[in-house]
C-alpha cells in the first residue's frame, strides 16, 4: 500500500537518476568487499555470483539502467580487485576473459529480466493508483455536498502536484476564476489563454504549442469527445515534469472527462430546479388567480345585485318601492361584502410587503385587548351567526404594530367563522405566560387533520375536509404565520377538546422588550 500510495504522490514529479545510479555503486562496492575479504576461501568464479546478486537487485530496485552499470562496473571490479594481477585491469590467464564475458552477458540478461519484471509491477501499480485515485474523486465528486468545482481543483493539486484553477462561463460566455487552491496565482495574460483554450477546445500554454510562455497548462473540459461546448478550463500551474507524458497522460484524460461530466451534471441540476421553480411560480400564480378569481366574484355579485335592486326599487319621484327595512337590510349586505373585498385586498397586498421583503414593522405598546375588540367589531358581519366571546386573564399589553396585529387577529377571526357551522361559538382568551402574551382563537368546527397542521400555514393550502372545508384564498394563515415570526412570536393550531380547533398566537410581552 505505501508503494501505492508513492505512486499517487509522484504523478508529474521528476526523477532522481543520480540517486538510482550512486546505489548501484554502493551494492558493487559491498560485492567487492565481501569478495576481497573470502578470496582466499572460495574459488574466483564463485565469487563472481556476488555480482551476478547485485545486477539482479538493482534492476528490482533501480530499474534498468542501473542494473546495465552495475553489470559492467561489477566486471571491471571484478577484475581490478579480485583477479591476478591485482589493481590492475590486465589478467595472466586468458580464461578469465571468457569468465569475464559470460559473467557481462549473464549480468545484463538477468538485469534485463528482472527490471522487466520490475517495469511490469510498476506499471500494475501505476494502473490500480490511477483507478483508486479516479474512483475516489468519482466518489467525492457523487457524495459531497460542496460545489464540483472545489472539490476538481483539489484533486488536481493532489494527483497531479501542481496548484489548479478552475474557469467557469459566466451569463456573457466569458470565463472567470471561480474555484483555485491557495497557492494559484493568476496573472493577467491568463484571460486570453483561458478563452482561446475553451474556443477551440485544445490544451494551451505550458509543455503546448500554444501560448507556450505562459506559466501555466489550460486543459478544456470537455464533457464528451467532439461536444460543440466545453464545461469550463482547468488550468495547471508551472513546474515539474509535462503532464502530458505517457505515465500521467491516460490519467490526465480520465480527470479531465470526469470533471466535466460532474460540471455538466451540475449545470443541468442547477437548470432542474430552475425550471421546477418555474412551474412552482406558475402554479402559485394560477392558484392565486383561480383564488382571487373565485374570491372577488362574490362579494361583487353582492353588491351588483345590491345596487340593481335598489335602482329598480328606486320609482320616478325619488322614492323606494322597498320598506325602509328591506332597503336596510340591501345595504348592510353590501356593506359587509366591500367589508370583505377590503380583507381580501388588505391580505394580497400584504403578502406581497412579505414577499418582496418590505413588511416594515411599526412596534410600539399595544393592549392586545384592544386589537381584539376591533377586530371583532369591524367583522361583526361575517359573526352574524357565530357568537363570540372574549375574555382576558391578564393585561396583554405586548410591543407590536397595531395595524399588522389587527390583520393577523381578523385572518384568525374569519377564519373561525368560515370554517365553522352556523350558530357555532367562537371564543377568544387572551392570558400571561411568563414573559409571552399568548392569544387563542377558538372555534367548533371539524378539526384539522394531523398531517395537515404544519401545511395549512403554507401559501395557497387549503384542505377540503378540514375545518368546513369552505372556500378560500389560502393566504390568510401565511399571513398570520409571517408577521406573528416578524414579531418574534409564534402561530400553532391545535385540536379543541371537544371538537374544533385553536390558533394559538404567542408574542413577547412588553417587560421582556423593555428589559
């Protein structure tokens, strides 16, 4: 596993030869020694094994070109040292130059072997470290939750020993710096690189034919071979070995595919929910036109039928066919219908302050009581048939915006009295828990389903088998909900003992904001 792991630190590092090499002498040099010191035990050719060991252990460790010095310094220190005459490369016997040639060619055929079968280990390691290493970026790049493009320069640093810099298209097509490792600096002949690499989709700058002065490799990324567009440029900084050559190439190009699919695959997530939010806006735009649309016809139907039955009613000396009561009775409808239309108006207008992030908050020191009883009687059409009562165990004094209370108070009101049977009572309790105002809405409807409670605060819900299920514009308790947390308070819904359900409306006292 270390040898593994050295492979993977040493993509696009340099070689250290002289070091290989030094080795090789050294092991010739413990050979000559142990002969020098068993040469009057053993025979001369048995001693000559010694190199024989030593050209087969540099080429497992060193590699080829080692192992050819090692066989030929060994030949010759075999000679200087060991044979008659000593210190001196002429030999008595002519026999030794036979040994000394087999010995050369055994030497070079066993190194040749063994740094074969070295080269073959190194290039299966190389292969696994390219496919752990990829698979590990595949794997950060499908699991992690941060940006591709953090996640691409840093693996390029990792594998490839170089600081790296990612260039992503902005809204105009040009290419920007978006993602680098610390020790990336760009400089300005970079930008004109950067668009001419991603124009004709071809690596540039550094160890290329292109713009080869410049202190940096541009590689595009591009998510398929032949793509007409190319997902963005990874720039490799300056120094070291070209990432180019046949060791770091086929891993080079499998980066590079991966990290523009992984862009590719983010671009179009990004457009998904681009689009999903599209549809969504579209159907909260028809949900509030089919709303407002069935809403507003009502109350206009109304006050229409109103205003033609008095007109018919109206003879030519300027009197009224209908009785003083009847006429009464016309125009209280009416009254109670512009009433609602206002409400409906007043609730649109205000979740559009929410919406666009303009709910300016007026607070001063409120009597909840007092929000209440106004509340109450600007609705006492819409209670004709629902009783209500009020009761206080507290003073309910809280900082708050009157008028914003008033709309969450009336929302709450109504819709009691909307989603409750006629002759139903509605009771409102306003009592101190610790530092909070806590107001409760409390009708005799038919409760709210569980899986519905958290739901029905959302914009445009609505339930057809809650509370009545009467119609609505479904913004009434969005409504609520916003300004109850601008407040820093908080709106639930319960079930009611005994059938029903409360709203409950907890605010921050007056002490606790003073103090």
């Amino acid at each position: 596993m270390s040898r593994l792991s050295g492979k993977i630190r040493t993509f696009g590092a340099g070689a250290v030869p002289e070091v290989s090499y030094l080795g090789a002498a050294l092991l010739v040099g413990a050979a000559t020694l142990l002969g020098f010191v068993l040469r009057n035990a053993f025979a001369l050719t048995n001693l000559a094994m010694a190199y024989l060991f030593v050209s087969v252990v540099s080429a497992l460790a060193y590699g080829r070109g080692p192992s050819i010095f090692a066989s030929i310094l060994g030949v010759l220190a075999f000679d200087f040292f060991l044979v008659p005459p000593m210190y001196t490369l002429a030999v008595d016997d002519s026999q030794y130059v036979i040994t000394f040639v087999g010995l050369l060619f055994v030497s070079l055929v066993v190194s040749a072997l063994a740094s074969r079968s070295r080269e073959r280990e190194d290039f299966a390691l190389r292969r696994e470290a390219e496919i752990r290493a990829l698979y590990e970026f595949i794997g950060e790049l499908s699991g992690t939750s941060a940006a591709a493009g953090s996640v691409i320069v840093r693996r390029a640093r990792r594998l490839f020993g170089r600081d790296a810099g990612l260039y992503l298209p902005d809204e105009t097509g040009a290419h920007r710096l978006v993602e680098s490792t610390e020790g990336f600096w760009e400089t300005p002949d970079f930008a004109g690189t950067v668009e001419w690499s991603a124009q004709h989709r071809a690596p540039c700058g550094r160890w290329t034919d292109a713009f080869a002065p410049v202190e940096a490799t541009f590689l595009p990324l591009c998510p398929l071979s032949g793509a007409d567009t190319v997902a963005g440029v990874l720039a490799l900084s300056g120094g070291g070995r070209s990432p180019f050559e046949r060791e770091t190439k086929r891993l080079l190009d499998a980066f590079l595919l991966q990290a523009a699919a992984a862009l590719d695959r983010e671009r179009l997530a990004a457009a998904a929910r681009e689009g999903e939010i599209a549809r969504e806006r579209e159907r909260l735009q028809g949900a509030l036109l089919s709303s407002i649309s069935h809403e507003f016809r009502t109350p206009l139907a109304t006050i229409t039928g109103v205003l033609s039955a008095l007109t018919e009613a109206e003879r030519a000396d300027g009197d009224f066919v209908l009785p003083p009561e009847d006429r009464r009775e016309l125009l209280d409808s009416a009254r109670n219908e512009a009433a609602r239309l206002n409400r409906l108006v007043g609730n649109l207008l205000g979740m559009t302050r929410i919406e666009a992030g303009r709910l300016t908050l007026r607070l001063c020191p409120t009597d909840l009581r007092d929000v209440v009883d106004e509340s109450v009687e600007n609705l006492r059409g819409a209670f004709e048939t629902h009783p209500v009562s009020v009761r206080c165990d507290c003073v309910p004094i809280a900082p708050v915006d009157p008028g914003l209370m008033e709309l969450v108070v009336s929302n709450l009101l109504e819709n009691a009295a909307r989603y409750s049977p006629d002759g139903s009572p509605i009771d409102v309790t306003l009592r101190g828990e610790g530092r909070k105002v806590v107001l409760d809405v409390a009708d005799r409807g038919k409760g709210i389903p569980a899986q519905h409670r958290e739901r029905i605060f959302e914009k445009f819900y609505r339930i057809g088998d809650g509370d009545g299920g009467g119609a609505g514009t479904g913004l009434g308790l969005s409504i609520c909900k916003a300004v109850t947390e601008a407040h820093g308070g908080t709106v639930e819904a319960f079930p009611r003992d005994g059938g029903g359900t409360v709203f409950r409306v907890a605010l921050p006292a007056y002490e606790e904001a003073e103090a």
